[in-house]
C-alpha cells in the first residue's frame, strides 16, 4: 500500500514538508492507539534477530539513521514499525536553522535523495529532556558542532553534546562527515580526529565515574569518499583512541551515473539512496578486511532491499541503518530485512 497509494501522494509535494507531515501523521495515529497495530504488522521478536555490539543488546540489527528523528521528538512511535535501534541527531550545542531552503530533493529515476540540511535542529539541550521519557528502543545521540564554532574549537561543542545527553542515550556517534556544513570534514583528518576523540574518551570516563555508571559506547561515522590510504588512517585512529566502532558511511559528494535531470544532479549537498550502495558496502568491507574485523562496523548507504542489507552483513558489518530506504521503500522493508535475516541463520 506504500508504494501504491502512499509514496505517490507524498512525492507530489516538496520534501521537506513531506518529511514534517509524515512526523505529524505518525504522532497522530500514535495518539489514537495505533501503536499495538503497527508493531503487529511491522515487528518480529525472534531471538534469531538479537545482536550484542559494542556491549549493548540489540533485538534486532536494523536501525534508523540520524537525519530523520532530528530533535527525538518520534523515537518510540518510529520503533513501532521494527527497528531494533534509532540514531536522534544530528544534534548542536545551540539551535540552528540550517541552510537556506529549498534542501531537500528527490532524485526518483535514481531512488535518491540531495541535502544540505545543515544540522538543522533545535538544539541539544532540548533533545536532552524529551529523552528523559521512557524508551521503547535503544537511542544513539549523534552529535556535532554548531555552523558558527571555528574548527579549532570544535571539541568543546561535541563535549558540551556528550554531557548533554550521557544519561539519556546508549551509544554516541561522532559526526565530522557531513558535506553540509563548512568545513567540518577537515575534522576527519588524522590530527584533529584524534584529538577530538581521545578528549570524548577522557569525558566519557569522567562521566561514568561521576555517575557510578558505565561508559557509553562512541562510534565514528565516516564519509564514503575517502581514499584507501585515509581508510587505513581510520583504523589506525580506532585502535588508538579505543572507540568503540564505525558507521559507514554518510552521503556522498559523488554524482557518477545518475539518471535524474542534470539540474537535480547540480544540486549541492549530500547523495544518499541507491547510488551509493555499492560505494558504502566496499568501505565496510575494506574497514572489516583491512583491521581483521577488530571493531564494530554498522552499515548505512542505499540499502532499499533486504538484499542490499544482507551484502553490507557480509561485507562486514555487525548492523545495518536505514534513511533514504525507508523513505523510498516504506517501514515494509525493515520488516522484510528481518526476516530474510532469520532465513539465512
């Protein structure tokens, strides 16, 4: 019914205003006590499904990736449709609009999308107490700086953001990959990614041993477009530091062999969807090969089949995301992926 009736009325209308509409919908028939027949229809409990990564226990390895649930206003009403995990974020000490609009675009011939939404989000401070309700699902806090903050003092707002959310969320994930925001992937460079995330590691402890709690798992999302040689720079960063894993990959800055309009193709911002399958899945694999599997991998980039997510399990990852999938192909495929899972154990 997604596909047939939904998908198509959604597409007619910009974006972005689908995006907050659908927030709207979901909220809505949540309220009404839609929540028990979504899980029924959408979730399967099997204990074929259930994954332990990086020291938490997954009940099943599809999540939602950051971009969706900005603000953690949706987090369990998005868990009623099967995931096993959703990443809020990408959050900012302080509020910011993002880039200007029109952001988002929809490259249908390519089953893709374009943004530059420019961590836009309402702040983390915000985010923080909506997370002090009950969770359905394990939440990831994404974190990142503010457009304004100077690189060179980039670390003290992903430590304002980690502080922030330590007792509300079950991992972090470090986000220097985005294209949106200028500058930021500099921050992917060997010197200052080490820096920022051995002061996150020390914070961490801090923090655990302030609360009498346990550290909470930091991953490292990464760009798809770096060479081999900054990959092996990564592995190298991840046995040093002592994070815990990464997730590959973000968007691309890449436009090879797309179908859309060369309008739409010009459109500046990140690629996600289908173009970036098979670019995502050789990053996993090279990471898993190259470090003997000696970290976490989650995989994230153009999975729209339960085929796509199976090949980035083989390549390496431990756990798969969803984003441009989901909106392509429904809260259908969560479902599917789980089960095509279970049929390969």
């Amino acid at each position: 019914m997604y596909k047939a009736l939904i998908r198509p009325l959604f597409f007619l209308l910009d974006a972005e205003k689908v995006h907050h509409l659908s927030f709207k919908l979901i909220k809505t028939f949540s309220r009404l006590g839609f929540s028990g027949l979504f899980r029924s229809i959408f979730q399967i409990e099997d204990p074929g499904l259930e994954r332990e990564v990086f020291g938490l226990k997954f009940k099943n390895p599809v999540g939602l990736a950051a971009g969706f649930d900005k603000d953690a206003k949706l987090f369990n009403e998005l868990a009623d449709f099967g995931f096993g995990f959703v990443e809020i974020g990408t959050l900012t000490p302080k509020p910011q609009a993002g880039n200007p609009k029109k952001r988002l675009f929809r490259l249908k011939a390519d089953k893709a999308i374009i943004n530059r939404m420019g961590f836009n989000n309402e702040g983390v401070f915000d985010a923080a107490e909506r997370l002090k309700k009950e969770h359905r699902v394990l939440i990831g806090g994404n974190i990142g700086k503010n457009k304004t903050t100077p690189n060179d003092q980039a670390i003290k707002d992903y430590l304002i953001c980690l502080d922030a959310l330590f007792e509300d969320v079950d991992y972090f994930v470090v986000n220097v990959s985005s294209p949106n925001t200028p500058g930021l992937r500099e921050l992917q460079d060997k010197e200052p990614l080490t820096a920022l995330l051995n002061a996150l590691k020390r914070e961490n402890t801090k923090l655990a041993e302030k609360l009498d709690a346990k550290e909470k798992p930091i991953l490292l999302k990464i760009a798809p477009d770096l060479s081999e040689d900054q990959l092996l720079d990564i592995i190298k960063i991840v046995d040093r530091t002592g994070i815990d894993g990464i997730i590959a990959t973000n968007t691309t800055i890449g436009r090879e062999d797309l179908k859309s309009d060369f309008i739409l193709q010009e459109e500046k911002g990140g690629l996600s969807g289908k173009p970036l399958t098979k670019k995502s899945t050789e990053v996993i694999r090279f990471l898993a090969e190259k470090s003997g599997k000696s970290f976490p991998i989650i995989g994230v980039g153009g999975i729209h089949s339960a085929e796509d997510a199976l090949e980035k399990l083989e390549a390496g990852a431990d756990l798969v995301q969803l984003w441009t999938g989901f909106v392509y192909e429904g809260p259908g495929l969560v479902k599917k992926i789980n089960k095509a899972i279970l049929e390969r154990n």
